[in-house]
C-alpha cells in the first residue's frame, strides 16, 4: 500500500487501520481486520499466524473497496453481507434488520418452553412473525432438532433471504415462509409464537445512531407513534393461532416492559418471563394465555 514494498497481511491491516481511524470509526483495528479476513480468508487468529502473507493487488483493490465503504459509516457486518448470530451464519439484505446479540436472549428464554414441549408431545411448531433474517426461527431449529417453523414478513426480500439462510444452515426442511402482514396470511396454530417487531417510536427514529438510521430498513424499526403498534396487533390476534397453554415471546425495547405486558394482559395473557439483555436493559418479554 504506501510503503512501496510488496504488499503483506501486516501491512495492509496497518494501512486499513489507519484509514478507519482517521475516519472515527470505534474499534478500527478490529473492523480493519474482519473486513481483510473476509477478502483473504484468514481467521481472526491467522492475522498472528500469518502476518507475512503476501496480498495480491487484486485483493488489495477489493480491501480497500471494502475499508472506504467502513470509513463512511457503512456498519461492517453490511459490508460483509452476512452476520453471525448464535451459532449460525446468517446472509443480510437490504430489507433484513441486522440481527443483534441482544436478540440470542429471546431465543435463550424460549429454549426450556420448546423443549417442554418437545418431551410431552414430540415436536414443537414455531411462528416468528417479522421473521427478517430468519435469524430467530432459525436459531430455535437449529437448538431443537424436533421444532419446525414458519417465517413471516411482509417483505419478499426478507423471506428470500431467511430462506436463503435456512438452506445455509441445513434448515430448510424443517422452515418454511410466509409473505404476510402480521397474522393476515397465517392458519394454523402454533406452540410457540415469537417476534422482534420493530419498536422503536416514530419521532425516536431519526435520532437513532447513524449506522442504525441509514442501513437498518425503517420498516423494521419504526413501532410507530408510541413504538407500541406491532404489540397491540399480536397481542389481539395470537389467541387464534396459539394451542392451549401455547407461549408469545416478543423482544421490546428497554422502556417498554410495563407497557407490552399491559398490552398483552388486555388480551388475557399473563407474563411468564421478563429477562434483561447484555447490557441490563429490559429486553424480553415471556406471556401465556
Ligand atoms: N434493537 C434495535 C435498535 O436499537 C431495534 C430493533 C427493533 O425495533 N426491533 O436499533
């Protein structure tokens, strides 16, 4: 790059690093060094192990492509294309939230219910409405290997996607998607229904982190006028599509505990579990009817 030698891993993460610090990124060394594995296929730990390997002008140009999109703000795993979210690699697009590592305690929370479920009548059905990714459907087979599912989304992209990733994971057999909005295209009924609607209030929206605000898709993060809408509409309706003694898990932001549960208690649920994210924060909301 700029010393004039052949270009190494060595000095080519030097380079990379210095350009994403110049650019205010947080944690460039790390990003600089995703970004590089991803183009020359080293692991994390090949970066110490291999710091003499040579980079190809080709991969060079593909680096640097890739670094300048990080130093204006593109978040990494966007640039990548793809996130790892418990255990399973997963493909983004463009209208697919970024899973987050908040979300793999909604999937933690409901493991114990699958599996009850599993050791009374031998399988579990899932539905994860707004299912994105697919990221926790996917997740929940991939932990139960007698659970099968369906996601949900009112985005084609979005499905494309989740089944993208289910055939990624091996998964594909035992998922299945939906183009619906909310409940309107579901039938059936499900032991386990589950989201991570978006919740964030309208007028909260513009305000979030630039990252979030310019390549999240606003259709899975505005939850409307008071961030509650989605709730209100699955709270109404997972009656109809739960079996008895079924469970609703939604993910919530971290002011909306009491509000969710007052939701979901005018529509006969009571809470099962409220559970705290990495940070502390509220996160998880548990109820059966
Ligand atoms: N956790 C996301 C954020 O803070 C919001 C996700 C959502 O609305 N479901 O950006």
């Amino acid at each position: 790059m700029s010393t004039g030698g052949k270009a190494s891993i060595a000095s080519a993460l030097a380079a990379a690093r210095k350009r994403l610090q110049t650019a205010g990124i947080d944690d460039p060394l790390l990003d600089a060094r995703l970004l590089i594995a991803e183009v020359v296929g080293f692991s994390l730990t090949d970066f110490v192990m291999k710091p003499d390997r040579p980079v190809t002008a080709e991969e060079n140009a593909r680096i640097a492509a890739m670094i300048e999109r990080r130093a204006l703000g593109e978040p990494v795993h966007r640039i990548l294309g793809h996130r790892e979210f418990h255990g399973l690699d997963l493909l983004l697009s463009k209208e697919t939230l970024e899973p987050r590592p908040d979300t793999e305690v909604l999937v933690d929370t409901l493991l114990p219910a699958l599996k009850e479920t599993v050791s009374r009548t031998g399988s579990v059905r899932i539905l994860d409405l707004g299912t994105g990714t697919g990221a926790i459907c996917l997740a929940l087979l991939k932990e139960c290997t007698q659970a099968s599912g369906i996601g949900s989304d009112i985005s084609a992209d979005a499905l494309e996607t989740a089944a993208r990733n289910a055939a990624r994971n091996g998964l594909s057999s035992r998922f299945e998607t939906i183009r619906s909005d909310w409940f309107e295209k579901i039938s059936g009924r499900f032991d386990i229904i589950v989201s991570n609607p978006p919740y964030i209030r309208t007028d909260i929206v513009a305000t979030l982190d630039r990252e979030v605000r310019n390549h999240d898709p606003m259709a899975a993060l505005d939850g409307g006028q008071d961030g509650l809408a989605p709730y209100r509409l699955i709270a109404a309706d997972a009656g109809r599509f739960l079996v008895e003694n079924g469970i609703v898990g939604v993910e919530i932001g971290f002011d909306q505990r009491l509000d969710v549960s007052a939701i979901f208690a005018s529509h006969g649920f009571s809470l099962l579990d409220a559970v705290k994210d990495y940070g502390g924060n509220d996160r998880v909301l548990t109820f059966r009817r």
